[in-house]
C-alpha cells in the first residue's frame, strides 16, 4: 500500500495561513482527532539546530511550531516543545532557553498547555531492527510522551546532501552523544544507516515539514535560503523525504537515507500526494553542496575510493578550512568536534588535518560561517553541481 504525504501550499509564515495550511496538511491525513485525544502528552521536536534568526531558514520556522501546538491544546493535549540541538551547543537548561529565545520559539511557551523544555535527562531505548546500532540514547521527555510530532525543515547538507524529516530526529540523541555518532560513522552511507536505525527505534512520530522555505548550498547551516511554498506532513519520514526531495529537485539516488531505506524495503512505492502538490521552482532545482558526489555507480565507487583515502590520512576531498578573519574564538567547533582535531591558536581556530574526519560537524556549528570547505586535490570528483 502506498504512503500518503499531504502537500498544501503557504505562501508565507503570516499567522493565520500558517495556522490554515498545518490544519489542512494533518486533515489530508485523517484530521488531528484521528490520532490525538485528550490528557495526551505531545512532545513537539522542530529543527532547532543553532540558535539564529528564523529568516535564515536554518531553524524551523516558530510560526509553524505555534500552529502544530495550538492545533493540539485545542484536543486538550499538554504540549512540550523541546530538541537537542546540534551546532556545538551544550544541553543545558541555559542553553536551551537561549536557544528557544534566538530562534522566536520563547513566546509560545506562554500559550496554554504549552511548555518549552528544559529537561536535559535521557534513557535507553532498544534498536531492535537496526542493523547498525541496538540501542540509542535519547532525551527523556520524548520518549515518555505518548506522541512525537516532529517538525523538519528541507535543507541541503554537506555530508548526506539533504536533511529533512529523517534527519531530524537525529535531534533526539543528547548534547554531545551526536558527536560519539559522528565519530563512529563519519561517512555519509555508514551516518545514513544509523539514522535509519534511529528512525525504526523511536516512538510513534507523526511527521510535518516547514517547507514554505528551504536551505540550498552548503547546508544545514551556511546554506542560503529558498523559496517552496508548502507544508507537508506524514506518518512516514522516508516518504515524505523522497517527495521533498523531488520537489527542490535532489536526486534520490544522491541521498544516502533514500537508497538505505529502499534496500531495506522501507520506501517501495511511489507515495500518494494528496492537497495541492508542487509548482515548478523558480530558478531551477536546490544548489548542491559542494560535497556532492556524482550519481549512480561512479558515485558508488568514487565514496569507496574516496572513504578509502580518507582512512589513509590523505587529503583528496572537500576539508573544512578556517577563515581566520572571521572566527571570533567562540569555541563551538573545538566543543563539537568528535575527533579532538581542531584548537584555538594564534587568534583563531585551527584544525589539525591528519585527524580530521570530514564529518563537517565544525563548518555545522559556526554561526560566524568562520569555516569553509575548500576543495580536495581532485576536484573534478567533488565539485559543486546544479542537477
């Protein structure tokens, strides 16, 4: 049976067209009484990455996360909204709170029903279907609600070239156990099994995705922002990537998530599309990152070639490299780095290159956009693309 993800169009975050959209969206679906009641307790997951300004498009927009906590207190739910966020951020209480004022999520904390989290505990919970990892750590007060609604953001990215509804409950693993991941798994294919992994272990998630605008370029954080004009929802994140995906034009084959999940006979259908579906993106499909690696069986052996020569210490793909007259020594990628290869010297960051791992954890955390990714010695095999 195929999968449904709705698509309704928004064409901007003005409050009652939000609020119009999200209700739409989840009523294509079977409408919020269909798999909420009263006295639930609803843990509300947006993408809070980096405490910056929402126009940037690296955050879920707060718009979108009022409609979805609103459309659930009006059932009588109690509503948390919290995330782990990535980027370097410590999982504090403090942290939190400035991560919730910076991204324009603070206010709605002050709508009935609603709390914005600041429990930092975590459990275990067990992987049974995984292939990869058998047990996760995730933040408490999302694996105690009865329901996750997790709202993603599309976005390219730098070692998996998209990020959106899968990608996102990365955000449920704490503070700095992502960087354990990151080391563990620092190639996109082996980065993209564990996600899997993660997505079969979590509790039940209903999935929307704020696509009224998008990242492109060398997301999730220094991308630039693009316009799409939808929100999306679905009960299944691998579905609702691959149709975001056709929508700002990023191959499938390209997203490693997409592949694993059709191997795995997770994604085997075309979805149904119901609502108002896509109209033609000005300007053509999402810019790549400059990661991007070519498509189908040379792009196969050349991340065998290159995972290769990247284990040997050499450098033959796109490194992060510091822009010293922009680094403000705040720290955040020597905090996230997994692999202890950078420190603050002589006035800036600086990253020891025989350690780097290439998990672009570093250029993820710069709000200055003080680390670049400069281009390997072959960069024919790396360079940017428009698909």
């Amino acid at each position: 049976m195929a999968k449904t993800v709705s698509c309704v169009a928004c064409s901007s975050y003005e409050m009652s067209e939000v609020k119009r959209s999200v209700r739409q969206a989840l009523d294509l679906l079977g409408g919020p009484g269909s798999f909420v009641r009263p006295d639930m307790t609803v843990f509300v997951k947006p993408n809070l990455l980096a405490g910056v300004d929402p126009a940037r498009s690296v955050t879920t927009h707060p718009e979108v996360v009022a409609a979805v906590a609103r459309l659930l207190t009006g059932y009588g739910c109690r509503v948390v909204i919290g995330d782990s966020p990535g980027a370097g951020t410590r999982y504090t209480p403090a942290s939190l709170k400035r991560i919730y004022r910076r991204c324009g999520i603070a206010p709605h904390g002050e709508i009935p029903g609603v709390i914005l989290n600041d429990d930092i505990s975590h459990t275990t919970i067990p992987s049974p279907d995984g292939q990869v990892v058998k047990r996760f750590l995730i933040i408490r007060p999302a694996v105690e609600a009865d329901l996750i609604v997790s709202i993603s953001k599309p976005k390219t990215h730098l070692l998996t070239t998209y990020t959106g509804a899968v990608k996102n409950l990365f955000g449920l693993v704490p503070g700095h156990e992502k960087s354990l991941f990151h080391s563990r798994f620092p190639d996109a294919e082996g980065f993209s099994r564990m996600l899997v992994d993660l997505t079969l272990a979590v509790p039940p998630v209903l999935h929307v995705m704020d696509a009224v605008w998008g990242m492109e370029g060398n997301g999730p954080m220094s991308g630039e922002p693009r316009y799409v004009g939808r929100i999306l929802a679905s009960w299944d994140p691998f579905a609702l990537d691959l149709v975001a995906c056709r929508a700002i034009g990023i191959p499938e084959d390209l997203v490693p998530v997409l592949s694993i999940a059709r191997d795995r006979r997770l994604l085997t259908d075309d979805p149904l599309v119901p609502g108002d579906g896509f109209d033609p993106l000005e300007n053509g499909p999402f810019l790549l990152p400059d990661t991007i690696r070519p498509a189908g069986l040379r792009m196969k052996i050349t991340r065998k070639l290159l995972a290769h020569l990247q284990k040997s210490g050499r450098v033959f793909i796109p490194r992060p490299a510091v822009v010293s007259s922009a680094c403000i020594r705040c720290g955040a990628c020597v905090e996230i780095c997994p692999v202890e290869a950078i420190s603050l010297a002589d006035g800036s960051a600086a990253i020891d290159r025989s350690l780097c791992i290439r998990c672009y954890c570093c250029h993820e955390s710069c709000e200055a956009a003080a680390i670049a990714i400069a281009r390997g010695l072959f960069p024919g095999i790396t360079r940017r693309q428009r698909q």
